[in-house]
C-alpha cells in the first residue's frame, strides 16, 4: 500500500460505494448477457461464445481503469482537446471508413470486432466541455461563452446524425441539462418541456384526427384568462401574450412536420409510442415481445437461465438494446427494481461526488457522467417498458459491446480520478 | 456558486421521479392482469400432437380388416406466418397462388377454434396427408419456411372392400364434436360412420404430445427435457368384429348387380356375422386426399352408395311375419297346430280379397307356413284381434302390438351403429288416424301378411329369425366380439342381456317344422335347400307400390343348435324364392362349411351373374 498511488498522501481516498455499484453492475451485465446468449435445454452452465466476448471486454475494461488509477491527472488535463479533436475525427473517418450496420454507418470493423467512435465521443465531449468551462474566467454567461458550449457537444451530434445514428446523436442533448447546473436558466429547460406538451398534443390529434382548433382554443382562452387577471401589471401580460403566440406558432409548425414532412413509419412509431397504434405483427412486434419478456417475470422471476422470451430471440436485441428484459424476465419485478435501485444510486451518487467537487472541471465532468447515464438509463429501460419510442442506445454497463462498455469505463473512472485528486 | 449547488435537488429529484414512475409502470406490467408468462410460454413451446395409430380391426377369425397407416400433415402456425416464401411453397406442393391464401386462411379458422377451445396453442393444419414426394421435399426445407412444421398421423387402409357400412369411414372431426369431448382439435380425423363412428373413444387411442423448444422464427429448437411436457401416444387397442370375413367378401359377391342387405347372426350371441349392403362404396377411396372429393361424389350419386339399408332401409317383411303372427295366436290361444282353414285360391270378405296362389286342400299349422298360405293368416289375424275376450277390435289390437314389440320390433334393436331405423308397429291411435276410429279386423287384413304400415328393417327382419332360432329370446345385434386389453368392460354390457318375447318357448316346435319344409319339395324356396343342411326359412315378398315387390328371405340352421340366422333382402328382386332364398341358403353353407365347394354351383353362378334392374 506504501508505494501505490492511491495512497499518496496528496490524494483523497477513491470513491468505494461508486466502484462497488459499478462492479455490481457489471457482474450483472455479464450474467444477463451470458443468459440471454445461451442456448435452451443445456445442462451444464457454459458459456456462449457472445459472453466470452464481454468476458474480453471486461478484462479490457480493467485495464482501463488501472491506467487511469495510475495515471497523473495532469496527463487527463493535458490530452482532453486532443482526445476530443481525436473523437471527432474518428466520427467523421467512420462515414467513410465505417461499416452499415442496420443503415446506420457507425462503426469501424477490424475482423469480428467492431468499435464504435460515437460511445467514445460522449465522455470526450463531456471532457471538453468541462475544461472549457473550468479555463480560468471563462463561465456560462455571454454569447460567445454559449455559442461555444452548445458548439462543443453539437457538433458531436450533427456528425453521428449524419452517421444515421439517431440515437446515439440524441444523448447529446443530456448536455443540456449540465448547462442547468452551469446556470442556464430554468426557464428554458421547462419551455422545452412545455413545447414537447404541445408537440404531443398535436400529434394526437393528427393521429386520433381530434380538430386542432380546441388546442388553439384552449391557447387562446387560458392566455385571455391569465392576460386578464395580470392586466394590471403590462410586463407580465405582455409576457403571457409572447408565450401564447409562440405556443400557437409551434403547434402549427409541428402539425405541419408530422403531417407533411414525416415519413408514414416515423409517424407510425410515435404513435405507437403514444399508444395511439396497436400493431402486434409489425412495428409493435418488438415492444409486444419486450413487454411479454418482463411481464412473464411475475413477482420473483422466472429464474435465472430459464427466461424463454430472451433466449428464443423473441425479443430483438436481447443481449444488446433489449437486455433489461433479460433482467426483467429471469428475476421478476424485485429484481427489476433492485437493478433500477442500484442504477439510480450510483447516479444519486455521481451527482453528489459532482457536487462536492472544488473544480469547475470536475463538477462539470461529473454532471455531464450523471447526466449522460441518466439520458441512456430512462431511454432504454422507458423502451423495453414503453414508455418512450424505440431508440437503439445501450444500457451502460450492461448490454455487450466493448465500445459502450469501455467508453462508459473510462469515462466513470475519469471523474473518479479527478474527484480522487480534489483539493 | 450557492445558486447553481441548490440545483442538484432537481437532479436527485428527476432520478427519484424516474425510479418511482418506471417502478410503476413495472409494476403494472409484472404484476398485473395481463397473462405474459402464458403468453411467453406459449411462444416459446409447441406441443406437437404425437397422433396414435388407431386400433386394427380384426374379423372374428382373426383376419385383419382395416388398419392404420402413417400419413404426414403439414402444419402451421397461420396467425405467424409473416415472411412466406410462397414461390417455395407452391412448386412443393404444386398448388397456385389462390390456393396457398386459401389454406392460409383454413388454417387460422382452425387456429381460432382451437384456440376457443381452452388451448393456447395456436397452430393448425394446414395441408394434409403429403405424398411421398411432397414429404420429402418439405423435410429438406421446411427450414425456409418459418411457421410451419410436419406432423405425422394415422389414416386408415382397409383389407376388405365389402364391409363400408359397418366399418365406417373417417372424417375431419367438426365444431360440435370438437366442443362436444375436448379431446379432437379441428383437423383431426374421427369416426364418422360405423364401427369406426360407434367406438370411437375406443379406437382412436390416446394420443401424445412432443414438447420442442421453438424460436422467433418458429423454427424448432430441441425437444423440451421436462418429462411433464412429454408423453408418447398410445395406439388403439385391437378390435375383434364379429363379422366373418370371407363370408362378408362372399355376400358382397352374390349381391353383385342386385340392391339389397344381407344380415347374419349367431344367434346364441347376437353377434353380426354378414352386414351387407348394395349399392355401398370402395371404403379406400375415403382416405387420404380425395376423402372430401370422394364423399361428395357418393353423396350426389343417386345410386346412394352411403346409405345403410341394412339398419336404415324400412320394407313392409311380407310373408315371412306369418311365423310372427302364428306365434303370438297360438300365444293367444286362438291357434293350435291342429288348427286347420280352407283356402280357395284366396279369403274373400264382403268387398275385401286377399288373393293367394294355387294350392290343394285345407292346410294345418305346419303347411300353411310351408305354403305360406295368405286365407289362411287372415284367419288367423282376425281371430287374434276379433277375439270375444276382448270385446273390442281395438284392445285385441293392442294385445297383437304388444308380442309384437316384444320380438324388438317397432324400435331400434341397439345394434353397435348410428340412425339405426326403429322400423315400424302401427300403433291404435296410428290405425285410427290412418283408418278413421271405426276401422274393425277387415280393414287392416294386410297387416296379417306382413304387408300395410308394418315395416321392418333387413336386421329386424334378420333378428326374427335369431328369435325362431333360439325359441323366443334374442341379444342385442353388435358388430363388435371384443376390445383387446381395454379395462373398461362396461361397454358390452348391453349386449349380454337376453331380451325374451312373450311368446312361450313350446309354441315355436310347429312354426319351425313349418319353416324346415320350405326348402324341400311343396315348399316355397323348393330347390334352393342345401343338402345336408337343414335349414329353417320362410320367404316373403314385399310388396312395392314404386315398382316391382321385393324378394325377402330369412333363415336360420341347422335346425337343432343353430349357428345362423339370416335374412336377405333383395329390392325388385319379386317372389322371395327367386332370389333372396338361393342367397341366403349359399350364405348358411358357406358359413356351415367354411372352405369347401358349393353343392350348388349353378345356383351361384347364376346369383352371381344376374343383375336386377
């Protein structure tokens, strides 16, 4: 213990309780994935050639972290625009270079091993941007500060949108709820909420063919209502007017998109969503199978290695996107619940240690891990569930996939090595 | 910073809200109503239904007459089917486009009752009975065709072509049947007709089922290991009819080119040693493929190849119910064997006559059978109902109606088949409205010769003779001797009551002597005896108001000890003698003298040869 790093009387002792979750988490990966790979009807516990596989990336992964446990954190300062310069080029080398793997031209192939630029974009962003905004003077205030915070995780996701990557892109957004933490005003981050309200009633009512003149007319009444009792103060009414006509310009523009500029199967899978579809042949295949896999869990699941629904291929992805329903099938709902327990407490976790951190640098890096995860934990668990429209983006630390897993690795064990050195 | 630190609230808090709405909505998916876990299982089982032979039915020698031979169906899961390769398909099967949409959508009409038939199963027929080449071909790829699997059961094969009526043939089992027993999904094949109808739960085995493990894509993968998921089928056990063989294919023979039944019985058991029919049908040709083809082309032929005139045909029995009538007078006491009438060439009544042909002399009991003379069972008919010590017409009607029930006349005899006929006993109130309330003795006359509303069926007719045979008791007909190794022993037991008439045993002595003459020299069947056979009979002609009278004929022999009754009848066949009695009489001694040369190959040449417009 003497000669190790982790002792140096410079440092703090390395967040355990956040280790101990990680580790946690990624044993029950690898069992899930180890399940829903094997085959049925076999007697011995082997294990299938796909668990092998994460077997070898979690071995890489503990190189990883070793690296960086004994690596100095100046070196992580030091390379930060050139990991992120490297990321970005490596996004836009694989649009050439890459491989199509389901229209999506996202990774790069080296044999049987694919490697997926985008998973690593997220923590080289996240790097980015926060020592942009831990450089001395620099804060999130002024246009160009904003100009080249939105520019710096952006320009990641304009490009793996143009890989056809949607969801991958989408994650990005998580950014902008780092910014809340940095002092974007709250405002803007409930005018999303409200205009993604709007979207939603609209689109049921193009769905459902409901007229769209009630949500004008409820527009129109609630901002008459609140114009007339705020009549004696002129900015506020003023402000409630703005609001109503902005609110009623955006319902418009987007019954326009969906109707004119949507293709017929983006339609279809938001409503399905929306539950405004029910399609069990087709498109709502997958989310009737996913649904079937984790209700078949009942209470106490139906034990582990014995989930049909997974193993059987009925549910898409059951190793990737889908491995929740694995968890979901195999260990039943106090299984499922104590997975999301342990997910959530690592993220609960993450913001604290965020918090508590002296650096900008670091608090923004921890935000942007927090943030991050959360995006992927709601996205694909609200998939599996159907909660939210099926978006192919890994669960973090569980789904195989070496690329996920070590970028996530990496960019867990960053923040715990930066909050490790916290002065 | 202080701002911006409070906000870590709103993060905590949007982690809370997510584990606690996600939570939920697990929640109601895990715990609630919706019946995932049957729904997962049935995704990912499918129990193939291992289909048991049915049973092999034997004659009652032990020569096997129908058995069952290995089919294969190809099977589907219709509501599945989302990837076709109907090109593949179609050059397999050499079928066109229609027709795959056609079966695609039999096949989910049978998915969807099953499927309301408590099972979760949701695959169905789809095409039955492949030919060798068509089987083959699919087992190599039926891997491209995703949601569809072989399945192999049974059809049947029959070693004699001369018993369809009382075998039966199979048929697709239909919805009320289905929802009848639970136990047949729609496509399967059951017992329509016959033995194979009759005994059926007995027949048809138990049948098994393969649990496989299958994918997405609905292709196999392995067998299920959990033994409660498996169990093989068990065939049906070996059924023993009571039909005779080489008799039922020697029958069929003499009824070439002739419409009409054969029935024998051994009439100590009531077993059925000949059922035969003509017109009837090559039961090899209701299997397989062209079953449906093949019974919608019987069905339209107005020959009425399917129709069992044996249990179903009702003919008035004409002269051959003379024994009945003597019996049940002499019963009445109103007959003796001494008792002796003129003739006359007829019996004349105010404006009534019933003719008869030419014969000497007043006859007695014995001759007036042998004869078969009609003044003389007019007489007798009126003394039985005309008799002072009823008083009235009708009550000794009634006593008349009741002996003649009792010889299992006027209602089914609970043979072993289906739309057995109850034939016909007129009833008082069925003469009154017939006849008008004051009808007396003269009115009926007919009934006395077997003729007017008296109608039998040829199994009636035959099981008359079973009752002179045995001198007044009778078992129930059956085709079936026995079930081999089936525990439940309670099936037969309605065939091992004797059932008596309520005639007194020691009245039949005259009426058989009667038939013995029949046969010989001044009796009605002269001629067409066996030598050293003594056979009883007496021949009947029915008479037909559509056309030429039917040839009706029963027996039974050896006198003493007999081992068959018979009765032939043969439609437009006339005068009983002519054709019916040299049947029957070959029948009786290819039965009594298995294997040996007919004393009469005359006689059977010309039964053989002779076709009956």
């Amino acid at each position: 213990m003497k000669y190790s790093p982790l002792n140096n009387n410079t440092q703090e002792k390395i967040d355990g309780l956040s280790i101990f979750l990680f580790i946690v988490l990624v044993i029950i990966g690898f069992l899930s994935i180890s399940s829903a790979t094997s085959e049925v009807n076999q007697e011995f516990y082997s294990l299938s050639p796909i668990a092998i596989k994460q077997l070898i990336w979690i071995g890489g992964s503990v190189v990883i972290i070793f690296t960086i446990l004994y690596s100095n954190v100046v070196v992580i300062d030091y390379f930060t625009y050139g990991f992120y310069a490297f990321a970005i080029l490596l996004n836009i080398a694989v649009l050439f270079l890459g491989r199509e793997v389901s229209g999506a031209k996202s990774w790069f192939g080296f044999g049987g091993i694919g490697i997926q630029p985008s998973e690593f974009a997220k923590v080289a962003t996240a790097m980015a941007l926060a020592k942009y905004l831990g450089t001395y003077g620099i804060r999130f205030q002024g246009a160009r500060n904003i100009a080249i915070c939105l520019f710096i995780f952006l320009l990641p996701m304009a490009i793996i949108l143009i890989q056809n990557d949607t969801g991958s892109a989408l994650v990005f957004l998580s950014f902008f709820l780092v910014l809340y933490r940095e002092g974007l005003p709250g405002f803007i981050l409930i005018s999303a909420v409200w205009l993604m309200f709007l979207a939603i009633c609209r689109i049921v009512s193009e769905a459902t063919g409901i007229s769209s003149y009630y949500g004008y007319g409820l527009l129109l009444g609630i901002g008459s209502i609140m114009v007339f009792f705020a009549r004696k103060d002129k900015g506020i009414s003023t402000l409630i007017t703005v609001i109503a006509v902005v609110s009623a310009a955006f319902y418009t523009i987007v019954g326009t998109v969906y109707s004119s500029i949507l293709q017929p199967y983006q339609r279809d899978r938001i409503e399905l969503v929306l539950g405004l579809k029910s399609d069990d042949r087709g498109l709502g295949f997958n989310l009737r199978q996913s649904k079937i896999a984790i209700g078949a869990g009942e209470l106490w699941g139906r034990g582990y290695l014995k989930g049909t629904q997974t193993k059987m291929g009925f549910v898409p992805e059951q190793h990737t996107d889908f491995i929740f329903d694995t968890i979901g099938e195999e260990w039943g709902f106090v299984g499922a619940t104590v997975f999301l327990l342990i997910f959530c407490g690592l993220l609960t976790r993450i913001v604290i240690l965020a918090e508590r951190q002296s650096t900008t640098f670091g608090r923004v890096l921890g935000y942007s891990l927090a943030c991050v995860l959360f995006f992927h934990l709601s996205i694909n668990i609200g998939m599996t569930i159907g909660l939210v429209p099926t978006i192919g983006i890994p669960l973090p630390f569980i789904s195989f996939g070496g690329s996920s897993l070590w970028a996530f690795t990496l960019f867990l064990f960053t923040f715990l090595r930066v909050d490790q050195v916290r002065k | 910073m202080e701002k911006g630190s409070k906000r870590q609230v709103v993060y905590i808090g949007l982690i809370v809200f997510v584990f606690i709405v996600y939570s939920l909505k697990l929640a109601s998916i895990q715990l609630g109503e919706v019946p995932y876990k049957k729904m997962a299982i049935n995704n990912a089982l499918n129990k193939i239904t291992l289909y048991p032979s049915r049973s092999n039915i034997f004659d009652r020698k032990g020569k096997l007459m129908v058995y069952s031979t290995q089919m294969y169906d190809l099977s589907s899961f219709p509501y599945e089917i989302m990837k076709l390769d109907t090109g593949l398909l179609c050059s397999i099967l050499e079928i066109d486009l229609p027709t795959v949409r056609h079966l695609i959508l039999d096949a989910r009409i049978r998915a969807k009752k099953r499927q309301k038939n408590n099972s979760f199963n949701n695959s169905a027929l789809f095409y039955a009975n492949l030919s060798n080449k068509q089987f083959t071909l699919l087992r190599e790829n039926i891997y491209r065709l995703p949601g569809f699997y072989i399945e192999s059961r049974t059809d049947r094969q029959f070693a004699t072509t001369s018993a369809p009526h009382a075998l039966g043939y199979l048929g697709e089992a239909d919805e009320s049947l289905i929802e009848l027993d639970g136990y047949n999904q729609p496509g399967d094949l059951v017992g329509i007709t016959g033995i194979e109808r009759f005994y059926e739960k007995q027949i048809r085995g138990i049948k098994g089922v393969k649990t496989v493990w299958q994918d997405r894509t609905y292709t196999e993968r392995g067998v299920v290991k959990d033994t409660q998921f498996n169990y093989p089928s068990t065939a049906g056990p070996d059924v023993i009819s009571s039909l005779d063989f080489d008799l039922q294919e020697y029958g069929r023979l003499l009824l070439n080119g002739k419409k009409g039944s054969i029935v024998a019985i051994e009439p100590t058991t009531g077993e059925v040693i000949a059922f035969i029919n003509n017109p009837d049908y090559d039961p090899n040709t209701m299997v397989g493929r062209e079953r449906a083809k093949t019974f919608k082309a019987l069905l339209r032929d107005d020959q009425k190849p399917l129709y069992n005139r044996a249990v179903k045909g009702v003919y008035p029995p004409g002269s051959t119910f003379k024994t009945v009538m003597a019996l049940i007078a002499m019963q009445e006491g109103v007959l003796t064997p001494e008792t002796t009438h003129g003739c006359g060439g007829g019996y004349r009544l105010g404006s009534i006559r019933v003719g008869c042909h030419a014969h000497g002399g007043p006859l007695d009991l014995r001759g007036s059978i042998r004869i078969s003379c009609n003044s003389y069972y007019c007489q007798v008919f009126r003394d039985i109902i005309d008799n002072p010590k009823y008083g009235d017409v009708k009550i000794g009607y009634a006593a008349l109606e009741k002996h003649l029930r009792s010889f299992g006349l006027g209602s089914q005899l609970n043979i072993d088949l289906l739309g057995e006929s109850r034939g016909n006993i007129p009833s008082v109130a069925q003469l009154n409205r017939r006849h008008g309330d004051r009808w007396k003795s003269s009115t009926v006359i007919s009934l006395s010769i077997g003729q007017g509303e008296i109608l039998l069926t040829p199994l009636q007719i035959c099981n008359v003779a079973v009752i002179m045979a045995n001198r007044g008791w009778y078992y129930a007909p059956h085709l079936v001797k026995k079930i081999d190794g089936f525990n439940d022993t309670s099936w037969d037991r309605k065939y091992r009551i004797k059932k008596f008439t309520s005639i007194n045993p020691t009245y039949f002595a005259t009426i058989i002597d009667g038939m013995s003459d029949v046969t010989k020299p001044g009796g009605t069947a002269n001629g067409t005896g066996i030598n050293d056979i003594e056979i009883c009979a007496k021949t009947g002609t029915a008479q037909n108001p559509h056309g030429k009278d039917h040839s009706i004929y029963m027996a039974f022999a050896p006198k003493d000890n007999p081992k068959i009754a018979i009765a032939v009848l043969v439609e437009n066949g006339g005068f009983g003698a002519t054709w019916a009695a040299p049947i029957a009489n070959l029948m009786i001694e290819k039965y009594l003298k298995p294997g040996a040369e007919t004393s009469k190959p005359a006689m059977e040449e010309r039964i053989k040869t002779s076709v009956i417009k």
